[in-house]
C-alpha cells in the first residue's frame, strides 16, 4: 500500500483497551476503542486490577477489529507502537506484551511511546500543517505540564503539576458532588446552568516555578466548602460549585499556557490530553491567544482521550528517527518525558530482523 509507512498502535495505559493503524503518521485508517467506563463507575474510579483483566480479553479484539476496519493484516505492518508508561503497570504490561509478540513475530520495529507524547501526537492527525518545534499544554486525569517539542522524542518540560492533576481535580470534586465518574465531563455539562463567580475560589501559584502548577489547594478548598454545608445541614448549590470550580482551573491552564508562549517565543499552542476537550478550555484560551497573535491548535473531542491512534502517530515519527525500543523494554508507573531518546537505535537490531 503506498503512502508511507503503516504502524499498529496499542493504548492500555488506563482503563481504555485501544487498537489503531496510521499509515505515514498522518493517516488514520482506524481506530478501535473499547471503553472500560461503565464498569469503574460501579467503584467510582479505576480499580487497577480490574482494568488490567479487561484489557487481557479485549485487546485481541480490539487489534482484530482495527485490522479488519483497515482493510489489513499482520503481515502489511512496518512497526508497532504502544504505551509503556507512565501509567498503571498491571495494565501497561498487557498492551506491551501484545506488542511486543506481534513484533517478534512479523520481525518488525517495537516503538515504546510516552503516554503525554502520544497525547500531544494526537493533533499531528488533524493537522497536516503542524510540525515541531511548539508549544503544548497536556491537561488531562494524570497529568497536566507545559511542553516544548522539540522534536520527536525532543521535549523540554516547561512546568508540570506539583501535586494534583487538573483533571484529578475536577473528578475528585465531581464524586464529592455525587455526579459520577468519569467526573470532568459531568462538571462541565453541570457548569452551563451555574455561576462561575458564586465562590471565591484560590488560583495558587508555585513561586519557585512560575510555569507549574497546583490544584490541591484549589480542591482542598472545595471540599472544605461542601463540609461546611454539610455540618450546617445545607444542600450546596451543585451548578455554582462546578461553575466555580470550572473557571477557576481554566483560568489557571490559561494563565500558565500564555506565559509559557511568552517566555518561549512559540507561535503555536497545543492541546492535548482529556481535559482539552473541555468546551471553556478552548474557548478562553482561542480568545487570549488571539490578543497575543498565538495559534491554538486542538485534536477532536475523540481525540483527547485515551486511544491507539496518537500512539500509532508518535510511534511513526519516532521511526523515522530511529527512536525504536528493544524488546526487553518494560511498563512504568513513572517515565519520564524523553525517555524514548535514551533508546534510540539500540533497540532496531533486538526488535527487527529488518524491512519487509
């Protein structure tokens, strides 16, 4: 098939179980997720165990199925990408011994793939017109930093959270407001019909490194909040809290997203991650960055969250640089971004018994 190179993607790093195939990292010919959500709901959040034996017996189907979509087989794929972290390990390990079976197997490359690098990959698919260097803010549940990209493998982490993820905040805050999970979506839709000024809300600031961020006090005082009510016998007014809640992380991912175009001179922002679906996210930001004359640039709603797609994106680009792993590579609760580089070509020889 012409058109460049086609890469298999494989996303479990949490609790979607996703299979996608790209051909020359800008073409998506499928994208297979099945979603866990319905399940975890039951508990409030991700049970680790449980999404990992989810993932065990969806992750044949979901590649058969992306395979199938795409028209493909096995024998028509140039490399395999995955996640191997950061993430849940238990559920980690499922994607990347999958991967690492279908590259043994077929002799073809294994590309290991940062999960906030596939996140930020994820705009490379809609935007043919984008390519580094930029600027990217990754908000999502796990993570939320300001990114450089350099190049692919290539990042400078500008700022990251010192302690709750923007997204953490929203669910932790949604559950405590019976809303269920996933939690951020709920806020959202909840916002539309509440006051975003009806509480004083803080905007903490990092001293030491302006660019990172802080959500702990931020949730803390909400909660605070909701006991208060609750100790006086009062029902809160749900709509102003998430309206509230809301403005007050927006504004601060704005605030830090500007600074950071600043101080870095970038001309393109990016978003990625789940929580760059939210509708006010994207809306404050597009109309501060006009002032500043910086492009904001965003994946679809589909896009944000977890999937095999960006994955299969990343692991094409990383090819192209040689950036492929060995097949000793293992899962990680904790990665660092830019790892892939210390793997660089020591992996081709282990994961490749070279080019079909």
């Amino acid at each position: 098939m012409d058109g460049g190179e086609i890469i298999l993607g494989i996303e479990t790093s949490c609790d979607e179980t996703s299979a996608a195939v790209v051909q020359g990292g800008r073409r998506l010919l499928a994208n297979v997720i099945s979603s866990q959500v319905n399940l975890h709901a039951l508990y409030g959040g991700v049970v680790p165990e449980l999404a990992s034996r989810r993932h065990v017996e969806l992750i044949v189907p979901a590649v058969a199925e992306a395979l199938k979509e795409a028209g493909l087989s096995f024998a028509d794929l140039d490399a395999v990408a995955v996640t191997c972290g950061p993430g849940l390990v238990g559920a980690l390990l499922v994607g990347l011994s999958y991967a690492k079976a279908v590259a043994l197997a077929r002799g073809v490359p294994l590309v290991g793939v940062h999960h906030t690098a596939a996140h930020i990959y994820a705009n490379l698919l809609v935007h043919p017109e984008l390519e580094p260097p930029f600027l990217s803010l990754v908000v999502s549940g796990g993570h939320t930093s300001l990114v450089y990209v350099r190049a692919p493998g290539a990042y400078d982490l500008l700022g990251q959270t010192v302690d709750d993820a923007a997204g953490e905040a929203l669910d932790k805050i949604a559950r405590a407001l019976g809303l269920g999970y996933p939690g951020g979506p709920a806020i959202e839709r909840l916002a539309r019909e509440g006051d975003p000024e009806a509480l004083p809300l803080p905007r903490a600031v990092v001293r030491e490194h302006p660019l990172d961020f802080s959500f702990s006090g931020l949730k803390t005082a909400v909660l605070n909040y909701l006991n208060h009510l609750k100790q006086r016998g009062e029902e809160p007014n749900k709509a102003d809290v998430a309206a509230s809640l809301q403005r007050a992380v927006m504004e601060v991912l704005v605030e830090r997203a500007l600074t950071a175009a600043e101080l870095t001179g970038a001309r393109r922002l990016v978003l990625a991650g789940g929580v760059a679906a939210n509708g006010e996210l994207r809306t404050r930001l597009a109309e501060q960055a006009a002032r500043a004359n910086l492009q904001v640039l965003a994946p679809p709603p589909a896009l944000c969250t977890d999937n095999a797609a960006m994955v299969a994106c990343a692991g094409y680009f990383y090819l192209q640089h040689g950036l492929t792993a060995p097949l000793s590579l293992n899962a990680f609760a904790n990665l660092p971004l830019g790892a892939e580089q210390g793997w660089g070509k020591r992996g081709e020889k282990e994961s490749a018994r070279g080019k079909k």
